[in-house]
C-alpha cells in the first residue's frame, strides 16, 4: 500500500517484450503500448523471445501461450528457470478459456493472463497494474535489504554494552557487547528477555546498580523516558574489583599496564579492554606491546600465564 500523499512508482517508458506470432496481434499491441508511453519489442517465437532475453531486458514479458514450437507455456518455464529472468513479471495471451491451461499459464510461473480478442484498455491496466507491483517490490525490497546492512552496521559499531529493553524485560537490541556481559554475569534467562535481576530494575529511571560476577564487577546505568511504556536503555560498563591489579605492579609495570595485563589475564581482546579502560585500541596494543618488553616475554600467551600466576600466588 502507498502512504497517503505519496505517489506510486513511475512505470512509464517500461520495456515490454511482445512474443506472438500473429503479426495482427503484434501491430495492435505494439500501438498500444506505444500509445501508452511504453517502448515495445517484438519476438515470433519462443526461441526468438529467449535471444531477445540475452540482448534486452525486460520490464515484463506479453507470451502468447500457443505458438508453433517452443509454446507459451515451454518459454515461460525457460525463463523462470533462469535467475536472470525469474523475476520478469510474464503474462500470458489466449484465446482458450478452459480453467485447465489457465492454471498450467500459473504453474508455469505467470502472474496474469489476457483473453484474445484484446481490449487495449484491459491488457493496459493489467500491464500497469503489475509494473506497478513490481516496482513496489523492489522498494520493498531493497528497503528490508537496507535495514538489515543498516542494523548489521549498528550492531558491529556499537563495541559499547548496549541494550534496549521493553518494560517488561523483553529484548529489543542487544550489541554484541551486552550479549557477551549478559552471559558472563547472570545466569541463563528466558530467550529474548533479560536476567531477573536486571528486569527489577528497568523503572529505576536514570538509575544504577553494580553486579558482582567472578571477573569482576559490571556496572549497569538504566535511561528512560518518563511515558511508562517507553523502552528503556541499559548500559553496561565492566569494572574490576579494587585491588585486582595491585599485585601485578610487582612485575614493574606501570599502574595501566597492570590493568591492560589483568583484562589480558581474564581473556580480554584489545578492542574489549579500550572499552574497560576508556582508551583507544591503538593505545591498548601500545600498552600490551611495553608489557611483553617488560616481561621480557614473546606474546599475549606468554604475559597471560605471568599474569595468572602472580594473581594466583596473591590470591585474586
């Protein structure tokens, strides 16, 4: 359905392929749509409608069903048989009237028929009436394919802990970020909804609250709107205990590099812990590249295990 005060799709100047072998036929409907703004072409047979197909495409194809050779019904089967083509609206010209052949024309993957002898008008409309839906399908289309890249993208650029959340608790987006915490801090909860312990908080206003889990601490701040139905945005920052880090700072590192060297500990990417720590990620690498000259070690694997075991000989 178009919106109200908008105008529908323009499907005027369409290419329409006219396959008949009567050129009585072929002359009515050329004037036809000629008259109608439209730029016909012709084939006089199957075979000639599908070399036609290789040249030219299409808005919408006019197929006579009873042609010498390939028919109608044999063409149209060609072309939905070819991704190219597939998705050419075919209508199919017959003087036959049994409800049969009018159902092989659907099978065949048509999506209307005309009657011979043609009212120009008739042929017209449902030309016009499928252009138009066509050309609203591809908006609809190409509108949901949009959304998707647009929500993908949201989704990979927010490396924040994001979620939106109806009143009641039930999910409404969930970065990547979030769904990580989720899981590391609470106990599986219902599908598509948040733990309990969040739920008992979302009409906190602008409120927060600190959960405690065995990597840390995850600090939760809730925003929303005064109307009680609105969503509720929840934001997560992950913090560790006081202290964590403090034995860390034995191995000469500075008090950054401790913290950059704990969240490598607890299995932290670099981009994850410019987000703990509030620096960029290219800083984060620079940090982790001083810790394993400090440490006089290889890599990350390496740092790790100092890490564990210095906090584990401490007791953290």
């Amino acid at each position: 359905m178009i919106a109200p005060g908008t105008e529908g799709p323009d499907t005027t100047g369409a290419r329409i392929l006219i396959v008949d072998d009567t050129p009585g036929n072929l002359a009515l409907l050329v004037d036809a749509l000629q008259g109608a703004g439209h730029r016909p072409f012709v084939a006089t047979s199957g075979e000639a409608a599908l070399a036609r197909l290789e040249q030219t495409m299409p808005a919408l194809v006019l197929l006579d069903m009873r042609m010498p050779g390939m028919d109608g019904l044999e063409t149209c089967a060609r072309i939905q048989a070819d991704a190219r083509w597939r998705d050419i609206p075919v209508i199919f010209m017959t003087a036959v009237e049994e409800p049969e052949q009018k159902v092989a024309a659907f099978a065949a993957g048509a999506v209307d028929y005309v009657t011979k002898p043609f009212h120009s008008d008739e042929v017209l409309a449902r030309i016009g009436a499928h252009l138009r839906l066509r050309a609203l399908q591809r908006r609809l289309a190409d509108e949901l394919a949009w959304r998707a890249d647009t929500e993908r993208a949201l989704e990979a650029s927010l490396a924040q802990a994001v979620v939106v959340a109806a009143p009641d608790g039930r999910v409404q987006f969930c970065t990547q970020r979030a769904t990580y915490l989720l899981k590391a801090f609470f106990a599986p909860s219902e599908a598509g909804r948040l733990p309990l312990a969040l739920i008992e908080r979302l009409g906190d206003g602008s409120g927060r609250s600190v959960f405690e889990g065995s990597q840390g601490l995850l600090h939760a701040r809730f925003v929303r709107d005064a109307a009680p139905e609105s969503p509720v945005l929840v934001m997560f920052e992950e913090k560790r205990r006081e202290g964590d880090c403090a034995p860390l700072r034995a191995l000469g590192l500075s008090e950054r590099e401790a913290e950059v060297l704990f969240w490598m500990s607890r299995g932290k990417t670099n981009p994850e812990i410019s987000i703990i720590v509030g620096a960029a990620t290219a800083t984060v690498k620079k940090h982790a590249e001083n810790i394993y000259a400090r440490l006089g070690v290889e890599g990350r694997g390496d740092a790790m295990l100092r890490a564990l075991d210095v906090l584990g000989r401490a007791g953290a």
